[in-house]
C-alpha cells in the first residue's frame, strides 16, 4: 500500500475555513462545508493516478452489519499545523493488532467544522437507506482525548462524540440517519486530539451489541472503472428519438451528452424522475453507444432549472451582454451547503440507479462560472467558500460513480474578493487522486480568459508547481456555440474544426472532445455541427498513451 499525500497543500489549505451560510432552519445546524484537500488514500498504485479499493458493501444478514477496520479507510485529509491520522500498533488487543489515532496527541482540541480539523473518511455503499446505528471501538488513553466528529456526506451526524474513559477498549453507539441508497461517506472528524479508532460497525440494528473486537471486515465492492474515450455530440436542444440517432450513427461518434435540467430530475424533494433518461440509455443500447448524463443548475434563458423546494436559492439575472442584448437566465447559490446536499443527493440516485446500464458512461456538471457575478457578494459567496463547495460536491459525486467517469466541467471561478487567485487549481489538486475528469468549455486558441484562466490546468505538471494536471487526471474539453465562430488573429477566418480538434488534442491534451450540434448560423459563414463530422470521423479516438 502506498499513500499519496501534499503535505504544501496541506499547510496551505488547512488555515482556510469556510464562510458561513446556510441553509433552510431545520438543515442548517447541521451542514458543513469541507476542503477535500490535501488527502491520502488507502492505494495501489497505477500509473500517474492511484486506483484505491472499493466502498464497503453493506451487509445482506439481518442486521445489514457493515464492518471496517479503522485503518483501511478510503481517504485521510490533514488538518490544521501537524494533525494526521496515523496507523498505531503499540497499544494491545487492537482488532487485526492496528488502529488509528489523532496525532500527534498534544492536547490540541477542534471545532465540529471539519475544515479544521483532520478526517477520516470510509466510503459504504447503501442498499437500505434510513435509520442506522453507528459503533466504534475506541480507548480513551489520554488525558483528554475521549472525543470525535461524526458526519455523513457533508451532514454532522454526532459533534463531540465522548467516548468512555480509561485506557481500555470498549464500544460506543450513535444514532444516525443514511438518506438515499448509493455510496456514502462515514467521516470521523478530529475533536481531541489523541483519539483512538479500532473498527467501525454500521448496523440497521438500534440493539446490535458486538462482542469483544467485533466481527472480521465485511467485503469491498470490487471496482472494474470503465473508460469510453473520444468525441461526443452535446445534444442542447431538440432531443427526439429521431434526432438522438442520427446523432449517435455518425462515423466515430462514441456516444451523446445529453442535458437534463435538476427541475425535471428531481420534480419534488426527493422525488426522482429518471424516466427519460432511461429511455435515452435505452435507444442508445440499441447502437452500442454511450452517454454522458449532464445534470444542468443554471439556465442562458428566462427559465429556472432549479426546483421550487430550491427557490430560495435561485439568482435570477437579466441584463444587456456585450452584444447589446437583453440576455436572462439563472444561477444557484452553489456555496450554500443545501445546495450542495441536494444536487450531492440527486447525483448519488442516478448513479444508483444507471451504474451498471452499458450505455451509460457518466455524469457532468455544468461551469463553475456565475452568469451574474453582481449577485454573488449580497448572498454570502465568498471565493474561496465556493471553491470548497465545488470541491466538496464533486467529492461527493465522484465517490457515487467509482466505475464511472464523473465530467468536472471547470473554467472560472468568480473572485469578488481581490486576490484570491489560483481557486481552480486547488481544487482540481484535491480533486486529481479521485479519479475526477476534469475539463470544460470552450476549445478557442486566442481567448485570453480561458489561456490564463483555465487552459494552464490542462498542460502537464512541471517543477514550479504551475503546470496543470495532464497525466494526472483524464481532461476533455467542449467545442460548445463559441467554439464555431472563433476567429483566427492571424488571418481573419473563422478557426476550422480541425484546427479546433487540433488544439484541444495537442495543446490541451484530452481524451474527450463534446461537439454542440449547433444547428444555427451565429454569424455569417461561420461552422456548424455538420461541419465537425469528417473530423469525427477521421480520429475516432486520441492520446491513448498519455497516463492516467
């Protein structure tokens, strides 16, 4: 086993804690905002990317046990100055004869917000969601170190969890409640340093007493991570059956993205509509293709994507953009901890529910941009809350999809509060062991935003710490409206879509290229979709070689 870790992150990111903000009454007690970064994994290593072992599968006995050993976790995350979660053997009658402790045990005390503090975290796949007992097998050996922090996802399930006193082992209970079926997250957070974790066992049993050290480990999920790489058409508009097809038949096509608004997906709270989505999957089958699920928050229109129960956190803009039009839409409070519970909870019920459809291939995001940045300041969003809510979700998402891609779409992340600079690149550093793929809009060689702003995150990593992260995580990048009236300084010409293709594949290194099916004319002899297809064609898949 090795383990991955950044101990400069490490230093870095643990001084920031996230802004307050807040939920509906009855949820905002109880959420949390947590930097994913820097962290270690439980690993084998692969190549460039670590491939860490699967979520505990829940049990199929009568008490639906779920048994972990405390040091095969699935992350760590450092925390403030010298806190680490550190494997122990000193101390005997430790079940497998290891366990964890919050080091290095120097009488230091944290805060329920976990963002300062060090976690620990198991990932346990779901089959019965609901009321659950979680125990832990602890020794309470120092002088004050007989406390921890218990949450789901990004939910405080126990804050201060005491645990008995004296230096010998014994079990402790919490009561706790698992929303969803899907992969979730047990994280045990720092709360007097010096605590002891043996094993962890998650019952649907209130009653449930184990005896001496517990039952052995329950089995991993075992992970087979699928891979569908080259072009995809993005269907934004017109998606009948008809047009999906035609879509799907052309020449080195490996499949559609397809949008589907959060308000169709989830009608009421938690109420899940996936009914199309699974006919779209359905018809792909039928001709061996795939695709990519892109679960859409914000809206370029006067329609709200969002659902009512989430009307309080939509932004609605209107304004004249640079054309001199009148242009309206929607946005999301994206840092608000809400948000990021329910979209967290929405994505984790599609990939239940699709994970193992043969078409299906993955899940998207739409851009971290904010389509009206005047708003942001007046409702709590602070630069760097948002990068941890980014974090956070995508965190959440790709946990829920390991054999799955999970589609990062990144390009900028509004800083209203000067001088904050190089947000994407920390997340996308936290993001990188995951598994995460990260990339984005648009493909256009001489936008001075994207070249300083996005595309440095797509060269290869170079010893001043300001490359990007090519090898290290799987990029692609999408050739959306803009992609196709992008013109060329030299010449005056509208960039060909070779030239296109050529850049994103060369200069930014990806293994998936989105192609809009644009079907309108933004300006006189500009590209269309069509025009995209001998490109296709041509090079059906591309940098193969490249790791991860």
């Amino acid at each position: 086993r090795f383990q991955n870790r950044n101990n400069t992150l490490a230093k870095f990111i643990a001084a920031l804690l996230l802004a307050a903000c807040g939920g509906p009454v009855s949820e905002i007690d109880h959420e949390i905002g947590i930097p994913e970064m820097p962290f270690e994994v439980e690993t084998i290593e692969q190549g460039a990317i670590a491939t860490k072992p699967g979520p505990y599968l829940e049990g199929t006995d009568a008490n639906k046990l779920t048994v972990i050993e405390a040091e095969n976790f699935s992350r760590k995350i450092a925390g403030p100055t010298a806190d680490i979660w550190t494997q122990q053997t000193s101390l005997a009658g430790a079940s497998n004869g290891k366990y964890m402790q919050a080091t290095p045990d120097d009488g230091s005390v944290r805060a329920v917000n976990f963002a300062a503090a060090t976690v620990i975290e198991y990932d346990v796949k779901i089959a019965a969601p609901g009321a659950h007992t979680v125990l832990i097998r602890t020794a309470n050996c120092g002088a004050d170190s007989g406390s921890v922090h218990l949450a789901i996802d990004n939910t405080v399930a126990a804050a201060d969890w005491a645990v008995g006193s004296g230096c010998a082992w014994s079990w402790s209970k919490r009561q706790v409640n698992i929303t969803g079926k899907g992969i979730h997250r047990l994280r045990f957070g720092m709360h007097k340093d010096g605590f002891i974790l043996d094993k962890v066992i998650l019952t649907t049993n209130a009653s449930y007493a184990p005896s001496g050290s517990g039952p052995v480990q329950t089995a991993r999920m075992t992970l087979n991570p699928k891979f569908n790489f080259g072009h995809y058409i993005a269907i934004v508009d017109t998606r009948t059956d008809a047009v999906l097809s035609d879509a799907a038949s052309k020449a080195g096509v490996k499949g559609l993205q397809i949008r589907y608004s959060w308000r169709d997906l989830e009608p009421t709270l938690g109420n899940y509509s996936f009914g199309e989505v699974l006919a779209h999957l359905n018809l792909l089958k039928t001709q061996n293709k795939k695709l990519v699920i892109m679960v859409t928050d914000k809206s370029f229109n006067n329609t709200t994507p969002i659902p009512n129960y989430l009307s309080d956190y939509a932004l609605h803009y209107s304004k004249i953009n640079h054309d001199g039009k009148l242009v309206e839409g929607y946005d999301v409070m994206r840092w608000k901890p809400y948000v990021v519970t329910r979209m967290g909870a929405l994505i984790r019920a599609l990939a239940n529910e699709f994970e193992s459809h043969p078409a299906f291939a993955g899940i998207a995001t739409q851009e971290t941009a904010m389509s009206d940045e005047d708003q942001l300041a007046a409702n709590g969003y602070t630069t760097t809350g948002y990068r941890d809510a980014i974090v956070e979700l995508i965190t959440q998402a790709k946990v829920a999809l390991p054999n799955n891609e999970m589609f990062w779409y990144m390009n900028y992340i509004p800083e209203v509060h000067k001088g904050k600079v190089g947000q994407l690149r920390i997340a996308a550093a936290a993001l990188a062991p995951l598994g995460v793929t990260m990339g984005g809009p648009d493909i256009m060689p001489e936008d001075n935003g994207l070249l300083t702003r996005a595309y440095p995150l797509y060269k290869f990593p170079n010893s001043e710490g300001t490359g990007g992260f090519a090898g290290k995580m799987n990029l692609f990048c999408s050739a959306q409206h803009a992609s196709h009236y992008h013109v060329k300084s030299a010449t005056g010409q509208f960039y060909k879509p070779l030239e296109i293709f050529q850049f994103a594949r060369d200069q930014l290194n990806v293994k998936y290229v989105f192609w809009n099916r644009k079907a309108f004319e933004k300006l006189p002899g500009d590209y269309q979709w069509t025009d995209d297809l001998p490109v296709i064609a041509t090079s059906p898949q591309f940098n193969l070689t490249l790791a991860p």
